[in-house]
C-alpha cells in the first residue's frame, strides 16, 4: 500500500440559504432553507512516500475540503484515507505527531511574542527531547536564515519572515508530512526562493512528504513533478508537469522586432497578431505549423531585426485544461 491512500471520498456542506432584506432574514428565523453543496466527488489518488505533489485547482474547487480530510479537521461522508497506516480522524494524537501544516493566511505563531517562544511552547506540545530540540532548531533556523528574527515579536516581521518561521515551526517534531497550503503567497523573489530551496531540501535529504496547494504555478514549476488538479470536486488531471505540458505546450509565441509595417498576415496555423513597440507579437499553433516554418514566412514579409521564441506558461496551459474540462 502506498504511503498516502485516498480512496473514493466525498464530502457534502449543508448550507443555510440566506436572502437580503429584513422581511426575508424574518422568515429565516421560522423556516430556514439549506443548500447543499458537494465540495469533493468520490477523489481517489495515491502518494508515495518521500514526494512532492502540486494538488492545484480553482478557488472552490474542493482543495482545502481534501487538505482538511488529509489532516484529520474533517471526516469525508463517504470514502477512506490511510496515511503511514493510520485514519486521520480516527487516529488523532498519534497521527498530528506524523504532520506539519503550514497555511499561509493563517498563523500558528503568538503575535505578540517572539518566534522562538512559540518554538519553546511546541517543544512541550509535542514532548521533544531537549537535546533533541535545540539540534532540530539549529538546523532549521540555519537552513531557513532565521537566526537574527526569532527573538523579535512576530508582529514586527515582515510576510517573508513570518513565513520563514511559520515553516520552521511546523517542522520542529520531524514530521513526516507537510502540507503547505499558499506557502509564498505575497513574499518577494528572494524570500520565496529561500522557501523553495529549504522545501527541496529536506524532501530529498529527510524525504518529508510535501503536499502543496497554491495559485502559484511557478511554486509548482520549482518544487513538484506530479501535479493532481481538481475541478468541481473532481479530479481532472492526475499527472506528471511533464506530461502536461507535452499535451497542451503547442502553443508558441514568437516575438519580432522589425521596422517593416505589416498587415494583417494569414497563415494557417497563426492564432492571433499583436502589434508592440518595436514590431510585433505572434501566437502560433505548432501542430499547425512548425516554428522553423514560420520563421521562414516571416522572413518572406518583413526586414528581421531580432527574434524572440517563448512556450506557452503554465497558467496558460491550466486554462486550456480546465476550459477542455469544462
């Protein structure tokens, strides 16, 4: 059995319809009215121990409803899980000593306190050792380049320091799973490299199981070579990044910096033209026409200064998945 088994679960929101309006929230009061809404739809997948995995979709698309299940905070309404042979849910203390969680817009430091004492206080949660303790924080302030902000109150920091720590402190019991839910969400170029530096790291020298949820498509780009997407609760692609882009990457842009002024060219296999500052912006199906023979039109219709070739971006390619889905 795999490390991570997610077998056919499905959860299901009872919700209270609510209407605008005095009159109406009244009548609330005397006969409410429900919605329900089915967050996830019979979702299987398995994990192998040691991965990485990019688990992406839209906002409602059932992300956090699986992250939580994984978790143990909810109970899916029908279906299993088995994480490291145990039930989330049923086995609670046991199973919270195995995991880290690390929500970007949510916090697990005091505010009003330094990092290093919340530090303290999770060494007694989790019943660490003390010698035990201070070698894991040496390490992880080290690797994450915290050692000058952990005895300053949280609140004073910065987003990307924060969530240098919020990472350090999940991580401080040696769990052997972490779920990062939008680990870089608003930090800069410079933070967000030290988090994706830090996550390869230890995934390959203590073969943590990292499971990653974010908007960030270069988040996945850097860190996961399977990626699960889910759309209306549903699995839609359960992959390699590889694969992927292999199925939908047939998209080319080719960038022209020319002085001649061109008309609206017509060649099969050409999506659109754009006009830019110094010349023009081309999108072309390579299933159509390969570049080399594009290149070779061009050249036939205008003075080529400089050339500039780009793939489709990830986002793009998520898109078109989820408008084939759809």
């Amino acid at each position: 059995m795999s490390f991570i088994n997610v077998a056919h679960i499905s959860k299901t929101f009872k919700v209270s319809k609510k209407k605008s309006g005095l009159k109406e929230t009244l009548k609330s009061f005397l006969k409410r009215e429900y919605l329900y809404i089915d967050a996830i739809k019979d979702i299987s997948f398995e994990i192998e121990e040691g991965s990485i995995l990019g688990y992406i979709g839209k906002n409602g698309a059932g992300k956090s409803t699986t992250i939580k299940i994984l978790s143990g905070i909810l109970i899916p309404d029908k279906g299993n899980v088995t994480i490291d042979g145990l039930t989330p849910w049923k086995s609670r203390k046991e199973f919270v000593s195995k995991i880290g969680v690390v929500f970007g817009a949510r916090s697990q430091l005091w505010w009003d306190i330094p990092a290093e004492d919340t530090f303290d206080l999770l060494k007694d949660i989790y019943s660490i050792d003390d010698e035990k303790f201070q070698e894991r924080k040496k390490y992880l302030v080290q690797l994450l380049n915290i050692e000058d902000i952990i005895q300053v109150p949280v609140r004073q920091l910065s987003l990307g320091q924060r969530m240098r720590c919020e990472i350090a402190a999940s991580l401080l019991h040696e769990p052997k799973i972490l779920f990062l839910d939008e680990p870089t969400i608003g930090l800069d170029a410079l933070s967000k490299q030290i988090v994706r530096d830090f996550i390869k790291k230890i995934n390959k020298e203590q073969k943590v199981t990292v499971i990653l949820t974010t908007h960030d498509m270069s988040d996945i780009e850097a860190l996961a070579k399977r990626i699960i997407m889910i759309g209306e609760g549903r699995v839609i692609y359960d992959g390699t990044l590889k694969n992927l882009k292999s199925k939908f990457d047939h998209n080319k842009y080719v960038t022209l910096t020319t002085n001649t002024k061109l008309s609206k060219l017509k060649k099969k296999g050409l999506i659109s033209q754009e006009k830019i500052q110094e010349g023009y912006r081309f999108k072309i199906d390579s299933t159509k026409i390969n570049v080399s023979d594009f290149l070779s039109y061009l050249s036939s219709k205008a003075d080529i200064k400089d050339l500039e070739i780009d793939n489709e971006t990830l986002d793009n390619i998520i898109i078109n998945l989820y408008e084939q889905y759809n």
